[in-house]
C-alpha cells in the first residue's frame, strides 16, 4: 500500500541519515587530528629553529600546514553541520508524509 511504501522509505531515509552522520563525524574528527597534528609539529619545528637545529623554512612549512589542517577542520565542522541539517529536514518531511495519510 502507499502507506507502506511510505514507511519503508522513511526507514531507507532514516538509515542512510545514520550513515552519513557517521560519516561526516568521522572526516571531523579525522580533520581535528590532522589540525593536532599539524599544531604539535609546527611547535617541534619551532622549538629545533630556536635552538639552532632547523631552518626557518621547516617552520614555515609546519605553519602553512597547520593553516591548511585549520582550514580542513572549519570545512569538515561546517559541512557536517550542514548535511546534517539537511538530513534531519529530509526525514522530518517523510515522517510527515507517512502521517498525513
């Protein structure tokens, strides 16, 4: 019946929101670790720089990877606020088809 096609797409709705959460959480933490990362090397770099041990450009280098790690980490954030708002709509809209009927 309609109601049940309707039911079973909001389950298929429901899933797929599940895994692309988790998806999207993933890249975010995986983003935040990379930003760590990137944030504990730049001080290393620093550190051997100022005791004589490396040239400045490993410092920049470790800066402009921090700024890029920085940069991933905003996008991963932003886009799984996104999505997931866009999730969240998708399924309330298919629980409110199943309703109506």
């Amino acid at each position: 019946s309609h109601v049940d096609a309707l039911r079973a797409e909001l389950a298929r709705a429901e899933v797929e929101a599940r895994q692309q959460t988790a998806a999207l959480q993933s890249a975010y933490e995986n983003a935040r670790i990379d930003q760590q990362t990137a944030a504990n090397d730049l001080a290393r770099q620093t550190q051997a720089f100022e005791a004589g041990a490396t040239a400045r450009m490993q410092v920049e280098r470790a800066q402009d990877a921090l700024a890029k790690a920085r940069l991933a980490l905003d996008q991963a954030r932003d886009l799984r606020g996104l999505k997931t708002d866009s999730l969240k709509l998708d399924v309330q809209a298919k629980q409110s088809a199943s309703r109506a009927l």
